[in-house]
C-alpha cells in the first residue's frame, strides 16, 4: 500500500473531514512530486543505457528467437505475452547476445530470474 492510501485509510478511520482528506493528500502529493520525477528519470536513464548496450541487429535477433523457441517461455512453459527475450547467462554475468544465449521468457519469469543463471534462480525457488 503506498504511502498517501495508508494516511487516506488512517484519516478516513479517524473520521477527519473529507474535504480536509482531500487537502491533505493534495498536499502529500505536492511533497512528494520531486521525488516522484527523481525515480522516474532515474528508470529512464536507465532504460536508455540498457537500449544503447543492444546490438545493432536485435530486433532481428529477437524475432529469430521468438521463431525458434514458438512463442513459448524456456522456464515454465506457457506461452509468452507480453514476450521478453532473455539473456539464459545475464551479460552481468558474462553472458552474450549470441542466439544460443538468448531465450524466450515470459515476463513474470524473466523478472523473477533477473541477473541470476537458470541453476540459481531454480536453486532460490526452491528454499
């Protein structure tokens, strides 16, 4: 729950006002505005670095994978939508954008796994 519904939910129980409610979570989103736009042009940043690191031919790349694997995530098998392609060995780790390192993932495995190996991440499921 984020911070401005928990202080709605706490007001609201205290019987406050609606229309101070309304102020007072007019205000907190005030204060909380620049910190907002912080986070988010931390993720563009980012996002645009990630891009940059692609190669030049991975639209190519990702539609030759997503041919060759039918659609299908590598990890638990269902079919992928939206489809991410993963990295099986993460670059962080030493990983490549070679075909054979690349697989089909669906976006709830392929963000679970995030920068671990196959083994570790099915390693982490199971404790």
């Amino acid at each position: 729950m984020s911070v401005i519904a928990t202080a709605l939910k706490h007001m609201l129980a205290a019987g406050m006002d609606p229309d101070a409610i309304v102020a007072a979570v007019a205000e907190m989103e005030r204060e909380m505005a620049p910190a907002v736009e912080r986070a988010a042009e931390k993720r563009r940043e980012w996002d645009l670095e990630r891009k940059r690191k692609l190669p030049n031919d991975w639209h190519q790349l990702r539609f030759m994978v997503i041919d060759r694997d039918a659609c299908s995530c590598a990890y638990c098998g269902n079919i992928a939508d939206p489809v991410h392609i993963d990295r099986i060995i993460p670059l962080s780790r030493g990983g490549t954008n070679d075909p054979p390192n690349l697989t089909v993932s669906c976006s709830s495995c392929n963000l679970e796994k995030a920068a671990l190996t196959p083994d570790e991440w099915r390693a982490k499921a199971c404790l």
